[in-house]
C-alpha cells in the first residue's frame, strides 16, 4: 500500500496496483478527474448550528481521508512536501484560504467529528468553522503565527526572521530543510501565493473584458489581499521565499542558482548588489532609473550576448576599449569587492590618478554626493577640491575660470570645479552663472545649460531665452577650455579656463609642498596604507582585510601590452590602478584590476607578472625609487 499520515489521524491509501501495470498516467488522469468530481460534490455546505450548539462538547475533529485525499492529490508538488514535512501545514493553508483547484472554491470540508460522550459523526461543514474548531484542538503552537503574519505585522515579523542567503550548496541543503521545519513557514508560503494569485488575477482582469460584476469584484479583492501583502516583503524576502515555497520539492532546483559563479544569478538572488550591473544596464537602456524586471531583462541580454561588453556600458569614448566581454567581466565581478554604485568617465578627466583617488575615496564612503548620470565629471574633480577645502587650502586650488570684466576691462577670475552640478556653488554651470549676474549680463541667477555647438540652434525656440554655454569643442578638455556663453539669443561672454590639476599620484619628491592624491587620501580621509611587497602579502591581505583593497601605479606598456606598445627602449607611461580580487588557476595568480583608464563596472583579470613587471620597472625609474604597490584599509 502506498500510504500519507496527517496530523495524527487514520491513514489514507491507495492500493499498489493503482501503480502498477501500464496504466499510471491512465489511472492518475482518472484519479484526477474523480477527485474534482468529488470536490465539488463537497461544496454544498450542511447547516452547521447544531455543530456550533455543541462546539464545547466536541472532543476531536479531522478531515475525512478522501477529504485529505483530494486536497493533496491536486495540490502543487512543493506543497505536498511542506504538508509531509511539516503536518499541520496543510491546516494552515485551509485556513488563510489559499485555493489549489483553478475553477473549485472549497467552501464545505467533509470531517469526522468525534463528541466527548463518544459520538462520532460525519459532516460537511465550511472551510472558516473547520479551521475554528480544529486549531482549538491541534497544531495550536501554529496560531500565534497567524497573528505574526497578519497584514499589520508581518513586515515587522519578516525582519526579525532575517533571511539569510545560501552561499554556497550545503549552506543551501541546511536552509532548505531548515525553512521545511520552520513553525512560521506554512504561513509565510501562504502570504506568498497570495501575492502570487494577485498577480494572475490582475492579468486575468486585463485580458478579460466580458467578466461578471460579482467575479469582477472577488478578482479585485484578492488583487487588493495581495498588494497588501506584497508590501510588508523587500526585494531579498519576496525572491528567496518564492523560490523555496515553489520549489521546496528538489534541492537541485532550489540550490540551482546558489553558490554559482556568474553575476547574473548572484545578483538576481541578491547575494550581489545589484549596482554591479545596473549602472551599465542604465547605459545600454538609456534609462536614469531600471524597474527590477528591466534589470533582469538588461542581464539577460549580457549573459546570452557576451560580446556585447566589449564596446557597450559606458559612457562613450570614455574608457579604454575593447573592454572585456560580458563573461570575463562577470568571471572579474564575482570576486571583486570595490563598492562601485556611481559611474564615472575616466579618459575625460585628464589626470588618472584623480580617477582612481576618486574610487578609493568612494570604496571607503569616504564621498556621499550623488552622481548625476548625465555629468560623469563633476564628482571625481569635486572629491579632490573637497580635500583642499577640508585642509583649508581652498586657495591653493589651481583652477579657475575668467573672463573680461564688460566694465572694468580687466581679466577676472574665479575658482572652480570642472563639470556640472544643480546646487554645488563651485561646479562650472554655477560660477558661469555667479559671473554672468556679477557682470550685470544677467539680471538674475539663471542656471545655465550645457550644449555642444552640434546640439545649439540658434533659430529654435527652445535656445531664444536662458542661458548656454558652447564649450569649444577643438581645443577642451575636461579643466582646459573656452567656452561662448550665450544669453537670450545674444553672445554674451567668452570665459576661458586657468591651471592645470597635475597633482601625482604619489609622491616624486621628499622637498615639495605638493601633496600627491595619495598623501591626501592617507591625511584627510583616514585610510591606512601599508606597502606590499610580495605576491603572498597581497594575496594575504586581500582575503583578511574584509574591505580592504590595493592600489598601484606601474608602466602601462607592462600592464596592459595588449594596448600600450614601446615605441623606444625603456618607455614607462605611469598608469594607476586598483586591486581588489584575486584568482588562483592552474598554478597562476591573477588579479582583478581597475587601472585609471577602465570603465569601473568592466574589471579585468591581469597576471600577477604583469603587475609584478608594471611595478617593478615603474620603480626603477621612478626619482624616489617608490615601489609603488599599497594596502588600503
């Protein structure tokens, strides 16, 4: 005999020979058809008054083995396994009304009532009443759960249940047995198929235009139950507990995504964040802001279209190309640990070693402004002049804006930090527009807009007011440029750019005022930096230092030969770069590594020779002989 036992009462079975022979996919199709027959016979409900009468004298109450029998049968695979791991599972969902049969509400359940004088009686009676007298005799640890996952308290219940993630295979075995056993997982699975049928009913009401006022109206309750649902759940909650009460069934299924090497499933289960690759899928979609399913979607293309990351996902002409491809890029992310949620423009920005302070500084949280991700300039350049400001220094900053006073004559000048920001008082669109007003060209403060000379057209309405500024694209760079100011139609200023950011990376000289990016992070931003001299001290510190990273400057010829090849003997073209990753594959080491050159979402995995041999010949000619390889922490 093939046998279930439930929650302590009779067994119900079927004969072997329903198995046997040739004739199971014949027998379970009729087995099917007969349950649904029955089930429906099951939803006339019986006046249940004399029940109610005699509630107090009732001794036992269970659901008839054909009853279990039906609601089992057609009940989804994963959930038959959480009413065999956990017995008063199935009484759970009966009671939070969670329907499996698509066209049959089980409204009356067939039970054995068992009476304290020993009577015992069949009777149909409905689900709610069921539900009421049964928890009053059984399973009663189970209702304080029904009261944790209410509507009103279940968000506050799920952050204290902290989920956390699998990591690897077995940590997966252990949380998918775990969660089967688990008191509050009945419950939590069905607030999850709540949200689940919410979401079928909503598609069901858009592609049904003919649908029954009263059909309409239950469609739209449960639309509402399960909005409200939704809402207690985040992103990490709602994805793992679909997963598991859907596929609680096979480890294999489950566990399939977790411990994988690829970003695209470490982040689509949230064990990544997902700036890894949102802020390249804002690129590739030309999107500010990505809904979930748009990232999900972005991802995929990645994965099934590895070439497309070669030349796609930053910003243009902004990096060194060909990048990696998507593979590669998601082999590099899985181990890299640089907190990189902002993008930036790298080859715009003209000194490499601002770019990479700037992402130091960021990995560390040591710079909270906001990215705007139409200007990818402004940041990099307003994280090194915040360090002058913090030290006081502003008025050594060496970049400046000036112009021709129309009244003076003479040549005025004004500090200033290269690209644009709304409400940063030095960004370059704020001080055109201070010296626009100081000049009397303007009567007011108005904000001025950037436009390549392409882009201006001076016939269009939209250019007949407010302010522009045409940078002239021939002879600007990101700090070195003369721009036309345009206001109100008419040519109102020509401004040129003063100073040169030529700040090193380290330090060149032992008898200089000139602090390098690296003195200046080490003084103001409280970052330790330590030496590494060996491939077994980074590789050492880049698994015991939780946060910490590397950074480096070395001769680009040696670093990425593939890109920069010796036009004369001894050639050194100093190239920043930041470790933060490391691989062990047949024998070899490899690191993953950001120079000042690379996209920051576009990681490349180098040989420790060729960072050995960058660093090592970038030192022999380096004035101070600096071996220029750092542990950040």
């Amino acid at each position: 005999m093939i046998s279930f036992y439930i929650s302590g009462q009779a067994n119900f079975a079927w004969s072997e020979s329903f198995f046997s022979n040739n004739s199971i996919l014949l027998s379970f199709e009729n087995l099917v058809k007969n349950t649904i027959l029955k089930t429906k016979k099951l939803t006339s409900e019986e006046n249940s008054s004399s029940i109610l009468n005699n509630a107090n004298e009732i001794s036992s109450i269970e659901l008839t083995p054909a009853q279990i029998e039906n609601l089992i049968i057609l009940a989804p695979e994963s959930y038959s396994e959480l009413f065999m791991s956990n017995s008063c599972s199935l009484y759970v969902f009966l009671k939070e009304g969670v329907q499996f049969l698509n066209d049959i509400d089980l409204k009356a359940l067939e039970v054995n009532i068992k009476y304290a004088n020993g009577k015992k009686e069949q009777k149909k009676i409905s689900r709610e009443l069921f539900s009421t007298l049964y928890f009053k005799h059984k399973c009663s640890k189970q209702n304080d759960y029904f009261s944790l996952t209410s509507t009103e308290r279940l968000k506050k219940t799920l952050e204290r249940e902290k989920i956390e993630l699998p990591y690897d295979d077995e940590s997966c075995k252990a949380a998918l047995e775990n969660w089967k056993t688990k008191l509050i997982t009945p419950h939590l699975c069905a607030k999850i198929w709540k949200v689940n049928d919410s979401k079928s009913k909503r598609a069901i009401l858009k592609s049904q235009s003919n649908i029954e006022i009263a059909q309409r109206a239950a469609l739209n309750e449960a639309i509402r139950t399960g909005d409200a649902i939704e809402e207690s759940f985040n992103d990490v909650e709602y994805t793992f507990l679909n997963k598991f009460c859907g596929k609680m069934h096979s480890k294999s299924l489950f566990c399939s995504n977790y411990g994988t090497n690829e970003i695209w499933k470490l982040v689509e289960n949230f064990q990544a964040p997902e700036y890894k690759l949102s802020w390249k899928c804002k690129v590739l979609t030309g999107k500010d802001k990505l809904t979930r399913p748009e990232l999900l979607s972005c991802m995929s293309k990645l994965r099934n279209t590895p070439t497309i990351c070669e030349t796609n996902g930053s910003f243009p002409g902004e990096v060194l190309l060909p990048m990696p491809n998507c593979a590669q890029i998601s082999e590099a992310l899985v181990l890299s640990k640089l907190k990189t949620d902002y993008h930036d423009c790298p080859t715009t920005i003209s000194n490499t070693g601002i770019v990479t302070a700037y992402r130091i500084m960021k990995h560390f949280g040591k710079i909270t402004k906001e990215v705007e991700i139409n200007d990818c300039v402004f940041p990099s350049y307003a994280s090194i002049f915040d360090i002058f400001k913090e030290s006081k220094e502003e008025s050594k900053w060496p970049l400046s804006l000036c112009y021709i006073d129309p009244v003076t004559k003479k040549e005025v000048c004004e500090l200033y930090v290269p690209g644009n920001h709304p409400s940063y008082s030095l960004s370059q669109n704020n001080v055109i527009t201070s010296i626009l007003y100081k000049s009397r060209l303007s009567p007011t403060r108005t904000k001025c807009s950037v436009v390549s000379s392409d882009e201006y057209k001076p016939s269009r309405l939209k250019f007949r007011s407010g302010c522009w500024i045409i940078p002239s694209e021939e002879s600007c760079t990101s700090e070195k440029c003369t721009m036309r100011i345009i206001f109100d139609g008419k040519e109102a200023l020509n401004i040129y750019t003063r100073g040169e950011l030529n700040f090193p990376f380290e330090k060149l000289k032992y008898n200089t005022t000139m602090r390098s990016l690296l003195q200046m992070i080490e003084e103001t931003k409280q970052i330790q930096i330590q030496e590494i001299q060996s491939l077994t001290s980074a590789k050492f510190f880049l698994t015991k230092k939780k946060e910490g990273i590397i950074a480096g400057q070395g001769c680009a010829q040696d670093l990425y030969p593939q890109f920069f090849i010796s036009e004369y003997p001894n050639q050194c073209t100093p190239l920043p770069f930041i470790v933060d990753g490391v691989k062990e594959l047949d024998g070899k080491t490899y690191f993953v590594t950001r120079t000042g050159l690379d996209d920051v979402h576009s990681p490349r995995i180098v040989p420790w020779t060729n960072i050995l041999s960058a660093v090592a010949r970038h030192s022999k000619l380096h004035p101070l002989k600096l071996w220029s390889f750092y542990g950040l922490n």
